[in-house]
C-alpha cells in the first residue's frame, strides 16, 4: 500500500478555512453575524480577519453605513477562493488517510474509501458530489465586479470549452490550466506533477503580445467571446512549451495531418500560462439547455433513480443501428444503466453539426427505454488522441457519475496520417485504457467492429461471427454514407433509422443543391482573375445558385484596403475571404476566390472553415513564376525587380505550391475558356453540377 503524506490540519488553518467559508457563504453578513457564525468573540474575528487581508485572501470594502458593525462588507479575492478549496481538499485527504489508517489496522486492507464532500448519507462513490471551482452566488456577483479591473483574456472556443469542465469538475482532479510541471508530467508520462493520472494537457496558450503583458503571481480575468468574465486565473506559470514533443508524445507524431497537431501548430499561442482557476460562472449556451448538465447534475439524477451502474456512450456521430446494438449490448453486459453522452464541443473537423446531431439522437432516443436510459450533452473541446484520448473520455465520464466506459474500434481516431496510415492500431485505445483502468476507477466495455449480418438481420460483433463463410455480412463505412448523402443516394433501413436519415439529408442536401468555393491560387499575373471570370459566367448560364467572385484585386479594395503584404497582412486577407466564402458556401452558394494565398497552413484554414459547409475546390493556377514575370501585365515584376515593391510574392516574399490540390491548371499554351472548362468538369464529377 502506497503511503501518503499528508500535512497535518494547524488550528490556525481551520479557523481560516472557516473563514473564507463563512465570508464566501455570507459576504454581506455584519460582523457580529459572522463572529456568531463561526462561534468566536469579535475581537477574534478582528485578528482573523486582519492576518486573511493581509495575506492577500479578503478585501475589505466600505460600505459608508452610519451604523459601525454593518460599515465593511468582506469579499474573497481569487486567491482565497483558491485557499479555501485548497484547505477543504487537504482536509478531506487528511480524514481519508486517518479512515484509511484505522481501517487497514482494524481489517489488514486498506478501505478503498474515498472521500466525499456529502456527509450526511452514505453514497457511492460515482453518486457522491465532486468539487467544482465555483465561488457562491454573492462572491461570484463581487469577483466579476472586481475582475472589470484586471487584464482579461479573451478565450477561444477550445479553451472555453476546457473551463467548462474544469469549473463544473470534469476535470477533476485539476484545479486550473496546468502549471509547467504539470504540463511536462502530464505530456511525458501522463501524469500531472503530484502523480495523478492525466493524459491530455489541459493548456491556456496565449500570444507571445499578450504573455509579454503577464507577470507571474497576477490574477486575470477570462473572458468568454462576447466579453463576459466566466472565471479568474492566477497566473502561477509562463512558459514556451516544445510543442514538437507535444505532438510527438500526446498525438503519437508531430504530423499537421493530425487536427490537434495542426491546431498545435497553426493555431494555439506559442505561449502557455498556467494556474488556478476561481469559477465565477458557466459559459452561456443558448441550445439545448435542458440537455445539458454538469457532473454534479448528473451525479444527482444517478443518486435520485438510484442508477448504481452506469455504462457511457460517447459519440461525435449521430446513431445509426450498429450503435443503437452495441449500446444495447454494453448495458446489458455490464448489468447497467445507459447514459448517451454525445460530444457538442469541438470534434473533428468536418463532422456533421450538432444540432443536426442533437436531433437526430432526440429522434433515435425513442428506441430506448426512458425508465433505463438517459441522454446528456458534453460540451468537450474533443483532440482526437486515440488512446490518451480513451483514457481522457474514460476519466471525464467518471466524474460525471458513471462506472463503465464503451470503447469500440479506432476510439476518437484522427483519420490518416500524411503518409496515407492511420495514426493509431484499431484497439490501441482499449489497450491503453485497459492498463489504467482499475486506477481510473471505471471499466471498459471493449467492442470489435459491430457488422450486419443479413441472414439473421441482425448486428454482431465482427470477431464473434463463427459461420461467416456462410453467411452474409454488410456494412456501410463513414466515408461510405457520406457519399451515398451527398449524392442523394439510398441509405437503407437495415444500416439507419428513417428520421435520423431524414435529418442528415435535410441539412445536408445532395451535392448539387449545396454550397461550395472554387479557390484559385497562384502567383500574380497566371490568369486566375481572368479563369474565375470565365468561369463565373459559365455558372451564371447555367443558372441554380447566386455566385459571387471574390478577386484579389477586388477584396482588397473592399475588404481589405488597409491592409499590406506582410505576412500577417496577408493571412488576414485571405481569412477574410475564407469567412465570406465559408458564409456564402454555408447557404447555398458558389464563392470563387481568387487571391495569390502563398501561405499552405492559411489555405488549410480556410478549407476547414468551408468544409464545414460545402466542397472546397483548391485550383493552382500553376503558371511559371518566368511566364507571369515575362507577361508582367501590371508592370509589377519590373518594379519588384528594382527593389520598388517589397515582398513580392515569388522574387522577394514565398509561395508555397500547393501540394495536393484538387485541380492543378497548366495555363501555358491553353486558352483562358479551356482552363475554366476544365474547372467545370472538375465540379461536375464532384458531383457538385449536374452535367
Ligand atoms: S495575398 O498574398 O493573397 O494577400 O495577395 P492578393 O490579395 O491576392 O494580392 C492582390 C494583388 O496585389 C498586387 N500586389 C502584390 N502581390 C504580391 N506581392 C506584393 N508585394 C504585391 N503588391 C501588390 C498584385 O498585383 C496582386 O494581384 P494579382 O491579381 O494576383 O495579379
């Protein structure tokens, strides 16, 4: 048995501790009122009161009351609020360990108990509350007031998501945004510094401008992206992190074809601070509200249906048959009760909305028992880390009440690696949460691949099927039904339900109704201009959807006049008409852009950002940099040439050629209507016109 050490509890630290509950509890009560409540004489109080002001975890303010005893009223700072969680979690391991003691010296084992913050009632351990970073009601009310004056964070959709579940405690046991020790812990080996068991970083990456502006030991506020303050951090850690081992260590390689890689890379800030955080209130959403719950809501509905067992489903998919099988099977396998957990956050880019989602479980929940299955959205920011990422889910799910974890094949898999392999064996993350799973504290329900077999109309475990040399085995692929719903193709009742498939094909028509965005690119002068202008008119014959050209030209004259060539102007630039594009392709139009777009990672950007919502056609206009200067139409490579005009793309600023774009135009010794006819052909085996 592994021995703690615990600090012992000094009766000055539970006279703070109740304290700074009293004062979070009671912000607003006189002083006799809470000299009565803590049961101690006002001059007492005094002495507390003045060492908790002077170690930074009261602020006293003046309420300018005739009236003495009521004239200050006394707030926790963010680092009290953190004190006092700290003090309530050393005590409870304190009372741990002493039951623990007294238990193995009693019985020669150890309890296996662990604390709860719930006394009066004997509860399991998934049942009991677990602790969240929340202050009161009236403390959270003074801190928001107070954290107007602190610098502020505007955090990004990824990290919002993290507070979420930092705060509400599914995270647990972290207690912010990880300090450096712990981010090196957990990405070496899992573990965060003082040993728990932590397979993602949990990192609040910023800019280096921003982290400039920090010093350590400061509290700042976060603020969600309309500007509401959800929570404070005090900044315990700055540092540069080696994002290169990162990726190697979390996602298994340090390959941009990985989307948290890439996310790593392109998007997060080169810098990461840690501390931690004092929750002041939930992120706002305004979808699906009832369908959403915390840790602790969960632990309660368990508690009051008295589910003992708790079998999770976590998806970023809507349910089809198999899965509607599979979660059939685990519960009854596992003797338990079944909780839908679908993912709202961040998934995978490309992957069907949740709304449409939401819908569609809300159709498929029907097929369920109510008295024995329930439906809860997580609002996880997901990574896609396979295995680390099985273990992570299985950790989350634990918080949030349950005691079995579904772990099919390829568990949160991130597709092909940019060699063309997948990033991770099919069972790698049954493996791995396999290893970890008695520590966790939750099992595993493992599943092969879930196949149908026609003969007995049923779905069965690809590996349990011993005739299936004589029977006949059907299956339909993600990639599969993605192009059976983009062409307008049959999905048949035996693979879905007829109202989810409704609802995949009502927000995602066939290709030919959707939106898309043709994207040229190249170097200035090769003709993309001119091809998107032909080809503009070509679709406006034939008519269907509006069509809008987005030329470099002309957007920055519209949308971008203040802007230059630098790098960052020009990754502005090119966001802008991503947005406008991704805006148009969303409802159902036809965006031809036709800037330079030297930078790839900006390119990719943009396609994820259309992706989203339509086909995103990448055209390189693949004109030699020798030809466009030889033709040199506005005169500009004359003038870059004499050092006039500075980084001018392809003789003193790059380009990155395209490396798999999906139309590549040779446009020496081809006429302009030719080029634009070969983009139509392009569009219309994408299915994207009809011929
Ligand atoms: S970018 O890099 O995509 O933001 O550029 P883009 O907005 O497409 O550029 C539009 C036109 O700006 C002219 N121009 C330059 N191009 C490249 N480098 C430098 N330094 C520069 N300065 C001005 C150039 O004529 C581009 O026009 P096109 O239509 O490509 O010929």
């Amino acid at each position: 048995m592994a021995v703690q050490t615990i600090a012992p509890i000094s009766d000055e630290e539970v006279a703070l501790f109740r304290l700074l509950r009293q004062v979070n509890l009671a912000p607003e009560a006189s002083q006799r009122a809470t000299a009565v409540a803590l049961g101690v004489s006002l001059g007492r109080l005094n002495a507390l009161l003045k060492s908790a002001v002077a170690a930074g975890f009261i602020q006293i303010s003046d309420r300018a009351s005739a009236d003495r005893r009521q004239r200050f009223s006394y707030v926790l700072t963010h680092r009290g609020a953190a004190e006092m969680v700290r003090l309530r979690d050393q005590f409870l391991a304190r009372k741990f360990a002493e039951y623990d003691a007294l238990h193995a010296e009693l019985t020669g084992t150890t309890s296996g108990y662990i604390p709860t913050t719930h006394r009066t009632q004997m509860m399991q351990n998934n049942l009991a509350p677990i602790p969240e970073l929340y202050v009161s009601f009236e403390s959270a009310q003074k801190m928001k007031h107070e954290a107007g004056n602190l610098t502020s964070h505007d955090l990004t959709p990824r990290q919002i998501c993290d507070l979420e579940l930092l705060m509400n405690g599914g995270f647990n046991p972290l207690k912010g945004f990880l300090s450096e020790a712990d981010y090196n812990g957990v990405v070496e080996n899992m573990r965060t510094a003082d040993g728990h068991l932590w397979p993602i970083p949990i990192t609040l990456d910023v800019t280096d401008a921003f982290a400039d502006t920090i010093e350590l030991g400061q509290d700042i506020a976060l603020r969600d992206q309309e500007g509401v303050i959800l929570a404070t951090m005090t900044v315990t850690d700055k540092w540069v992190p080696n994002k290169a081992r990162e990726a190697e260590m979390v996602f298994g390689a340090d390959d941009s074809a990985h989307p948290a890689v890439n996310y790593l890379h392109n998007t997060a800030g080169n810098v990461y601070l840690g501390g931690p955080v004092t929750g002041i209130q939930q992120p706002v959403h305004y979808d699906f509200r009832a369908r959403r719950d915390t840790p602790n809501e969960l632990r309660a509905y368990f508690r009051k249906l008295g589910w003992r067992k708790v079998v999770a489903f976590q998806t970023r998919n809507p349910l089809h048959r198999a899965h509607q099988e599979l979660t059939f099977r685990a519960a009854k396998g596992a003797q338990a009760n079944l909780l839908i957990h679908p993912v709202v956050g961040l998934t995978k880019p490309g992957d069907v909305d949740h709304f449409t989602r939401v819908r569609c479980y809300e159709a498929v929940l029907d097929q369920y028992q109510p008295s024995t299955t329930t439906m809860s959205l997580l609002n996880l920011a997901m990574r896609m880390a396979g295995p680390r990422e099985a273990v992570w889910h299985g950790l989350i799910r634990k918080n949030h009440g349950c005691t079995h974890f579904i772990v099919g094949r390829d568990h949160a898999g991130p597709g092909k690696n940019s060699a063309g392999d997948d990033f991770y064996g099919p069972y790698d993350a049954q493996d791995l949460f396999r290893e970890h799973q008695e520590e966790m504290g939750i099992e595993m329900v493992d599943f092969k691949h879930m196949v149908y077999v026609q003969e007995r109309a049923q779905y069965e475990p690809a590996d349990e099927i011993e005739d299936r040399d004589n029977v006949t085995i059907l299956n339909i692929s993600g990639t599969e039904l993605r192009r059976r719903l983009q062409e307008g193709l049959e999905i048949p009742e035996w693979f879905s339900f007829p109202q989810v498939v409704e609802e995949l094909r009502r927000t995602k028509p066939a290709r030919s109704k959707q939106g898309f965005t043709v994207f040229f690119t190249g170097f200035s002068g090769s003709g993309k201009s001119t091809i998107a202008n032909a080809l503009m008119v070509k679709l406006m014959e034939m008519g269907g959807r509006p069509v809008t050209l987005l030329d470099g030209d002309i957007v920055r004259k519209n949308l971008s006049s203040e802007l230059g060539f630098s790098k960052e102007h020009r990754d502005l630039n090119i966001r802008r008409i991503g947005y406008v594009a991704s805006e148009i392709t969303k409802n159902g139009g036809i965006a031809i852009c036709a800037p330079i777009a030297p930078y790839a990672t900006t390119r990719r950007a943009v396609r994820e950002e259309i992706e989203d919502f339509g086909a995103f056609i990448e055209v390189h206009v693949a004109t030699s940099i020798e030809e466009c200067e030889r033709r040199d139409r506005k005169g500009l490579y004359k003038l870059a040439r004499e050092g006039k005009i500075k980084e001018f793309t392809g003789i003193s600023d790059p380009y990155d050629v395209p490396k798999d774009p999906e139309l590549r135009l040779d446009t020496e010794g081809q006429d302009v209507d030719n080029c634009a006819h070969q983009v139509i052909l392009k569009l219309e085996s994408m299915g994207l016109i009809s011929g």
